[in-house]
C-alpha cells in the first residue's frame, strides 16, 4: 500500500520542543482519515547532528507512535541538507516540510493535503499571513530578500512563503535531479514552476528553545540564494570598472590640467578618497568573485550534502573507539 503522507521535520538541538511537537502534530495527522477516508502518513524526524536531548526523546517517542522514523545525520549540515535527508527518505505520494519549532501550525497540514489531492496541485506553500511576531531586523531582511530574489528567480516567487509546504512526489523526483549543492528550497521550487496553491497561516512564536539562525546563517543563506540563481553580481565588476575608467580619465584631465596651466591641485583628501574607494570597490569584486569561484569548488568537490549517522542512541562513535 502507498502512504499518503511524509512528515519531514527538520531538528538541531530541540529537546524543549519534541514534546509539545509530537504532542500537537499527532492528533492533525490521525485526524486526517475520516469519514471513511484513510490517509495513511509518516513523519520523518531529521535529527541534524544534535547535541542535546533531541535524538533520546525521539527514540522515546518512536516507542509510542509508530508512524514516527528517525533519520540521524552523522554531524550537523545545517536547515537545507536536513530537508533534504529527509525528502530523500519520504516514502509517501505527498511530503510537508515543517519547523519543529511549532512556528508553522500543524493544523495546516490538513488543509494543505485536500487541497493537492482536490485540485490536483504538486506544490502547496505556506504562506504567512503577516509577521507581527518577528522582529524589526528580521522582518526587513525577509522583505528585502523577497524582493531581490524574485527579481532573480522570476515572478513565480511567492511572498513570505518559507520552508512550510507540501510537495508532490513529482517534485521531490525533480529536486533529487538536480546535482547542485547549497539547494534553497524556496527558491528552487516555485522556479521549477509546478502547479501551485497557497496556503495563509500566522506564524506564531517559537514554543521553546532559541532560533538556529543567527545572522551568519542567515547571510549565508542569502549569498547561497543570489549566487545560485544569478551572475549579475559579477557584472557589478565590469559596471565599476567601466564607471571608474571614465572618472579616472575626467580626474587625470583635470590634474593635468591644474599641474601645467592653473599651479598645483591639492592632492591629499582626493588621493585618500580616491584610493579608499577604489581599494573597496576592487575588494567586493573579488569578494562577489570568489562566491561563485566557491560555488563551482564545492560543485566539483562532490561531496555528500548529508551522512546518515547510526540507528541506536548508544552506538559508539568509530573514531573515538579504543580496541
Ligand atoms: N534546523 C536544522 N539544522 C540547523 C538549523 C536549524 O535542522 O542547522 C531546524 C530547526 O531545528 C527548526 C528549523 O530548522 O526545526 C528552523 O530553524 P529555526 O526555527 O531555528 O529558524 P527560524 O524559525 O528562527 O528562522
Ligand atoms: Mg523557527
């Protein structure tokens, strides 16, 4: 028999939500066969190389939910690789990502799935309806990097659509094509323009513990976004160039000028300007440069995006082993 549903969540040091997860996210998803309809579902838990009580309280809740599958990576390769261990493990015709962190509402997942199977959709995004729980910083940063990104990416980009939604089998089928490392979801998938809905939920409050995402990550989700979906960064190099070429020239004419026919030009504050500003420029080109020069160098590297660790809570490590 085919599942209906995977359950894909992602988990980094959450031992203070798996309790309230398992316990909000169990009851929607039997809930799901009704009248007569049986919808039958996992949930894939992907514990990301934590490093606290996460892998234990899953192992305990396996115990009770059978539905429940466990798949430990090795060491922790960050929000993206662990959506993809998961959806690679998903068995079922339709698979939801969602946060453990109870921030996307479990109560959606319902909605999500009648509404592919009814209309006959491969994608379904979660959209947020607003954003008053987030703060300040975050709340422009999301507003800017939609903006920017769609621009990239094309208009099929949905607004505020994260990491919550559900995907048909044909597009995990897709996604599992595609070789490139670094994937971002939520740009790739509207990109592969699937038909689509959307689903608006408010997304709430973090239940317990603290965001994984400090400022680095979140930059360097940004990079990864831009750099897979455009060159027009590195052209920024050859528009600087061409802009300063032209100053330069103006500016060379002008000293010129001064030094043989108008007596000396005062040199200090432009000099400085000039070489400050240019010492920049060249920096953020070469900067931009080596984004993509990393790109291909993981690329050609090849190496796995995730490892699967050991199926046992005390199975110990092969590299801390004393024979
Ligand atoms: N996560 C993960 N690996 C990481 C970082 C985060 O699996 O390296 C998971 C995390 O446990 C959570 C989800 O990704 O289920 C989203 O992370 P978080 O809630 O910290 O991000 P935020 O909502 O603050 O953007
Ligand atoms: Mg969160």
């Amino acid at each position: 028999m085919t599942l209906g549903l995977s359950v894909v969540v992602p988990m980094f040091n959450e031992e203070e939500v798996v309790p309230l997860f398992v316990q909000r996210l169990r009851p929607e998803l039997d809930a799901l066969s009704h009248d007569g309809v049986s919808v039958t579902y996992e949930v894939v838990c992907v514990d990301d190389g934590s490093r606290d009580g996460t892998a234990e309280l899953l192992f305990a809740a396996r115990e009770e939910w059978p539905q429940l599958r466990l798949v430990r990576l090795l060491r922790n390769a960050g929000h993206q690789a662990a959506l993809t261990a998961g959806l690679d493990s998903a068995r079922a015709e339709y698979a939801v990502t969602i946060d453990a962190d109870l921030q996307d509402p479990p109560e959606a997942i319902g909605q999500m799935y009648s509404m592919a199977v009814s209309d006959g959709l491969d994608v379904v995004y979660g959209v947020r309806s607003d954003r008053s729980s987030d703060t300040m910083v975050k709340r422009w940063t999301a507003h800017s990097y939609y903006r920017v990104m769609r621009r990239l990416s094309g208009p099929q980009l949905p607004d505020n659509a994260g990491d919550f939604r559900l995907v048909s089998r044909r597009v995990i089928h897709a996604l599992s094509a595609l070789p490139e490392h670094g994937r971002v979801y939520r740009l790739v998938i509207p990109w592969f323009g699937f038909p689509s809905g959307q689903v608006t939920y408010v997304r709430d409050r973090r239940a317990a513990g603290r965001t994984k995402y400090p400022l680095s990550r979140m930059v360097s989700l940004g990079l990864d976004s831009v750099t897979a979906f455009s060159a027009v960064p590195l052209r920024f190099a050859t528009w600087a160039g061409m802009l300063g070429t032209g100053f330069a020239l103006f500016a060379m004419g002008w000293a010129l000028w001064g030094s043989f026919v108008g007596g000396t030009v005062p040199g200090w504050t432009s000099t400085v300007a000039t070489l400050g500003l240019l010492a920049a420029v060249q920096l953020l080109c070469l900067g931009l440069l080596g984004e993509y020069v990393a790109r291909i160098f993981v690329a050609s590297q090849g190496r796995p995006t995730y490892l699967v660790g050991y199926d046992s809570l005390h199975h110990p490590h092969p590299a801390l082993r004393h024979e």
